[in-house]
C-alpha cells in the first residue's frame, strides 16, 4: 500500500549560516526547536545554496533548477520569470492545498508561482506588503517598522524598537497558525513559511539582543591564506553602499560593533526558534505533526566578519553553507537522528517534497529526491555539487584577497566563482582572476587552511571542466578552464529580451 500523502511543512529563514544551529554544536547559539528538527529526523552536513543570494536561491527551490538552468547566477531585482514548473503548482496537481506566508522575493511581485494563496512581506520595508498592513504603524508604514535606525543590508546590530509581538518573525507564525486553523480538512496542505530574519537589519527583540550581547561571542574566523586587512575600518556607511560600489562586502570593524552585529544575529535566529516551538505546540495540539514532513532550510548564509567579509555571495562555508534538515513523518519509520554528509542543494528540495507526495517529479528539474536518504536506504549519489556566483560588474582583484583599494578598470567582470563540494572537499576557482582554493570542509569546517598549494588540482579541474563544458560563457574549451570570460547575473540566452547587465540588487 502506498504510504498515506503527509502534511508538508516547508520552512526558509534568510541568511542563516550552517554552523548556526545547536545541533551543530555552536558555542553560544540556543536553538531548541530547530534542532529537534534535525535530531529525530535527518541533518545535512553538507547542505549548500547553489548560488547563495537571495533571488537566485529562491529560483533554485521554487523550480528544482540549478541556477545555470534557470538562467540566474547573480543577484539581480525586477527579473520577471516564468519557470515550466513549480514546488507549489505540482504539489498543487497532486492535491494539496497550498500556502505561502513571508517572504517569495520572485517577480513579478504577487505572482502565486502555483501557490493557492499567499501573505506577502519580502521586507520590513516598501508598498504592498501585508506585514506592514498588519502593522498599523506611523505613515508611511515601512518608516515605521524601520525606526530602529538599522540599515537592511548593512552590519549595524541593535534591539528592535517593536516588542516581540509586532516583528515580521512573530507575524508569520500567527498567520501560519491562522492557515493550519482554518485550512480545508479534507486536503493535505503544503505551507510554505518563510522568514526575512536573521537578514540585516539586525535587530532582534530585546530580550534576544540582551542574551547575546551579555556574552562572550566567539571571534571571526581568518584564514592563513587570507591577506591581513588594513583596518579597522572608519565611516564606514551603514548601509555599505561604499563597499557595493566595487561589489565587494569586505571590511574590519572595530571590536565593539563586530560584538553587537553578531549578538544581534545570533538573537534573531533565537527568535525565530521560539516562534516555531509556538508554531509546533499548535500543530502538536492538533494532532498534525506527527504526520508532517518538516523541512527546514535558508536561502544562503552569513559571513558574518569571517575572512573579512560579511553579507553572502562567497563560495565559503559561511555563506554558501545552510541548515538542512528534514523530519519525516513517523508513519515512514524512517531512521533518526542521521548526520549524512552527501553534498545536497537547495535544487532538491521539490523533488524531495514531490516524491513525498507521491507526484512525478518534473522533467524540468535538474535536482535529486532525499527521499532515499532520509529513509535510510542506499542509493547512489552525485560525486560533487556545483556552486556558482556572479556579481556582474566590476570588482576586487581576487577571491579572499581584499584589499582597501578599488579594483584595477582593465576588470571588467565580476567577481565571479565556480566551486565544486564532495562529502569532504570544496574546490574553488575564481573566474577573473584564475585563484584556486582547496579545503577540507570535512576537518577544517571554518577554511582556516587552503590546501591548493600542497594539493593536486588535476581530478579537480577536469571535473569543473566537464561541469562547465556547454556553457555559453566559454568558461572552457574542454581541455582547461579559461580566465576572464563574461561572467553575469545571467547566463547568457537564459535572459529575458530587455536584460541589461547593471549593478546587483541586495
């Protein structure tokens, strides 16, 4: 008999790094709730964002496309898209009823994307958005709610000028609460929460800032293989639009805000936690939990002062690595508490969720189902995940050697990287500048230590080779890779008519 269609619960935070979990034995981080998640069910040690920016991560999991497939690589605003298939609109056909609450950050804005309904706030700023008109604050509404003075991509970190009650966080499990308490009995549902925290602004409830900034927070981590920086850095602008203008993010804070922006980053994500358990004593009540498939991911990481960078759009483990975690539902008498170190990406999570459900997956989906895995069955797996990023303009000179000058004219192109991750090794190769690192992900989960030096490239350049082999950018000729090619937001021919290469979106 085929198994009963489960209740799925699909759940995104926003820039959440992947050591950034209990369950991953981070020092200070309290996250009960997430870590259930893992522990009675599967933790992906090796779970990444195939191209970790926001939209281009979002593209990924809403169609089960590699970003080279669906056409972004970079990060770029206002890019209409019309995917052949979606998360929602198969899971849709399959009988569910669907509902997304948060943020989508897809355009154009209010398009469903398959979705029966949705309740929208891609931010704590701009029109049309149903956080802020739940809000009521001060007119225009999306002064209010930014009050506090943070910028939203910037590094400042500070409490929320709002009580608890009244965050994006809070709103949207209310209204995933509201969803699952007047929802249609008889169809199983497939919600899709979706948080903007712990993006910047960082500004967690009081009570969560307090905790945090109270304690002594592990430092940055720099790498031997990282030129030191001429800093701290002064006058910085809040917002780092200085920094975007050579599409870079990187910089040395004095130790004090560095202290509060992390402080601040860890709170959020407490937040975030406790609203779940809110959310997860509901649905416990209500005797559906235990027939949900929980899974819990993040758009991209958080460099966080690592390497001396923050923000996202490095191939490193703080900004390309994510949480990963599935619970199935314990009528699969699936195995607990697994810690499986196959390299999976966001791209397979629709399949995943399809095959749950006992749909067909799509031709159009260049992802995996987890299915297998999760079950605790063997089955064959991908060798290596391909990761890309490119920023589309001009920018520093090479990969993790940023240096407090702009970047030479004769650089047209991004800065722009391919990297290749197995079960132990990421392999990354700069495509300006030629730059090669190799790490052990596996021993030294921080890249302190590049291996590239004392390593043979060989097995790792002919694989990026076969990766890249068709790709119109001319990233290779099949015999070696080749430094300098068009490297935009865009892959070439995957853009709409009227695309311009310009300066990335944050």
């Amino acid at each position: 008999m085929a198994d009963k269609q489960p209740h799925i619960l699909l759940i995104m935070t926003d820039q959440q790094r992947n050591d950034a979990l209990g369950i991953a034995d981070h020092p200070v981080l309290q996250t009960p709730s997430m870590d259930w998640i893992g522990a009675t069910g599967t933790r992906f040690r090796r779970g990444y964002t195939e191209a970790p920016a926001c939209i281009p991560a979002r593209r990924v999991l809403m169609s089960g496309q590699a970003p080279c497939v669906n056409g972004m690589v970079g990060m770029i605003g206002g890019m209409p898209w019309e995917p052949e298939a979606t998360l929602a609109g198969e899971l849709g056909k399959a009988g569910y009823e669907t509902r997304m609450i948060g943020k989508i950050h897809l355009f154009p804005h209010r398009r469903r994307f398959g979705f029966d309904a949705m309740e929208l706030a891609d931010s704590t700023r701009g029109k049309d958005n149903d956080y802020l008109d739940w809000l009521h604050g001060e007119i225009p509404l999306d002064r209010w709610a930014m009050a506090h003075g943070a910028t939203p991509n910037g590094f400042i970190g500070r409490p929320n000028h709002l009580p608890e009650e009244l965050t994006h966080t809070f709103w949207c499990v209310s209204r995933a609460i509201n969803f699952l308490e007047r929802r249609d009995p008889s169809q199983p549902f497939f919600l899709n929460l979706s948080f903007i925290d712990p993006h910047p602004p960082f500004t967690p409830p009081k009570f969560f800032f307090d905790r945090y900034a109270d304690m002594d927070l592990p430092d940055p981590v720099i790498g031997d293989w990282v030129e030191p920086w001429k800093g701290p850095d002064r006058g910085i602008d809040p917002e780092v639009r200085s920094e975007r203008r050579f599409y870079r993010r990187g910089m040395n804070l004095d130790p004090l805000p560095m202290h509060y922006m992390r402080a601040a980053y860890f709170g959020m994500i407490n937040h975030i936690d406790m609203q779940l358990s809110r959310l997860f004593q509901y649905m416990r009540d209500k005797g559906v939990l235990e027939d949900t498939l929980i899974v819990f991911v993040s758009d991209h990481g958080e460099m966080l002062g690592d390497h001396y960078h923050i923000a996202k759009g490095y191939p490193f483990e703080a900004s390309a690595g994510i949480p990963f975690l599935i619970n199935p539902p314990e009528s699969w008498g699936a195995p607990r508490a697994q810690v499986l170190d196959q390299p999976v990406g966001l791209q397979d999570v629709m399949p995943t969720l399809i095959d749950a459900a006992g749909a067909e997956i799509p031709s159009s989906v260049s992802g995996r189902s987890l299915v297998p895995l999760v079950r605790g069955q063997s089955t064959s797996w991908r060798d290596a995940l391909h990761l890309e990023y490119a920023s589309g303009a001009r920018s520093e000179l090479a990969l993790g050697t940023t240096q407090n000058e702009p970047p030479p004219a004769e650089q047209q192109w991004a800065r722009g990287w391919h990297a290749l991750v197995n079960d132990s090794h990421k392999y990354i190769w700069e495509s300006q500048t030629g730059q090669e690192l190799l790490f052990d992900v596996h021993s030294d989960p921080f890249e302190e230590h590049d291996l590239s030096s004392q390593s043979d490239l060989g097995p790792w350049r002919q694989r990026l080779i076969e990766q890249l082999r068709d790709r119109p950018e001319g990233f290779t000729d099949g015999s070696q890779l080749i430094t300098g090619r068009r490297h935009e937001h865009m892959v070439p021919g995957l853009a709409p008519p009227n695309y311009n290469t310009g300066p990335p979106v944050y």
